[in-house]
C-alpha cells in the first residue's frame, strides 16, 4: 500500500510558505492506519522496547495504538504546563525563537528502552529535544520512527546518533 496516497498537502498553513503535510485522511481509512502501525512494528527490527514515547500531539496517535498492540507502557511528550505532576524539560530552537518539551520524571527508569514516535521528521529540532528528555531520566532511545519525512530539510542529519525510520519520505 502506497500510504503516500494517504497525505494531504495543505499549501500556507500554518502560516504562508508552509506546505502542511496532513495525516488526517490516513486516520479516516482504517486500512492505511492499521497498514502504517504494521510497518512501523516491521521496522522496529526485533530490537526490545520497554516503552512508547509520543510526542505531542500527533505522535500520541500512532504511539499509543502501538503501545495498546504490544501491550506497552506509552509516555506522552507534551509542551509545558500541560502535564501535571513533575516534570524534566528540554527547550529546543525553533526557525524563530525557541519552545519545550516536558516528560513526568518517572515516566522513564534508569536504562529503560526507549521507542520514540511521531507524525513528522522535518529539521529534527522536537526529536532531538524529545531524546535528550529520554538521557535525562537515564533511559536509552532505542528506535526513533516517523511516518513522514522531508528530506530536503535534513533532519535526520541531527538525529544521525540514533536507529531512525520513516515511512513516507517527501
């Protein structure tokens, strides 16, 4: 299945320039969403997961249905203040300016095995910060896994430390 077939392109949003890669139409065809957890799970390669980390909000979807398949723990990546009990935070930099990502500071333990998953890979900036929150608590990332990626944006350049995988590269 070409899950390419599955993405709509959204010219100017958010803002005008941005060609939006929307994900929407593969969540209304259970066939492709139910296809896109298949290989995702393919390419994970037998390497052992002790946890599912998503990273707000478009990586909870995929991650959390992974987590429910394999019967993993998942953890939610969120934007600050959106997480309520202790949280460990990582700002990253954004074209203009900087954000965060926050993490419960138990959600991960000493050497824990980490699955990172998210919607899309464009300069890296979210996974990389993602990671760092998975060291901070002593956790290993294990696999990193996305269902699109633009390339021309180099991203995985920043991620190259890492096991990486895409789905729809663009």
């Amino acid at each position: 299945m070409d899950l390419r077939y599955f993405i709509r392109d959204i010219p100017d949003f958010p803002k005008p320039g941005i060609l939006f890669k929307d994900i929407t139409p593969l969540l209304l065809q259970p066939q492709a969403f139910l296809f896109a957890l298949d290989q995702l799970h393919q390419n994970l390669a037998g390497k052992p997961v002790d946890k599912i980390l998503g990273v707000e909000s478009r990586g909870f979807i995929f991650g959390a249905a992974l987590a429910a398949r394999l019967g993993l723990p998942f953890v939610p990546v969120r934007k600050p203040g959106k997480l309520p009990y202790e949280t460990v935070r990582e700002e990253y930099a954004l074209e203009y300016g900087t954000d965060a990502l926050e993490l419960h500071r138990d959600a991960i333990a000493p050497g824990e095995q980490i699955w990172l998953i998210d919607d899309l890979l464009a300069t890296g900036g979210t996974a990389l910060a993602a990671a760092n929150l998975v060291k901070k608590l002593q956790g290993h990332v294990a696999q990193i896994s996305f269902i699109i990626e633009l390339e021309f944006l180099e991203g995985r350049k920043r991620l190259q430390s890492y096991s990486l995988d895409s789905l729809i590269r663009f």
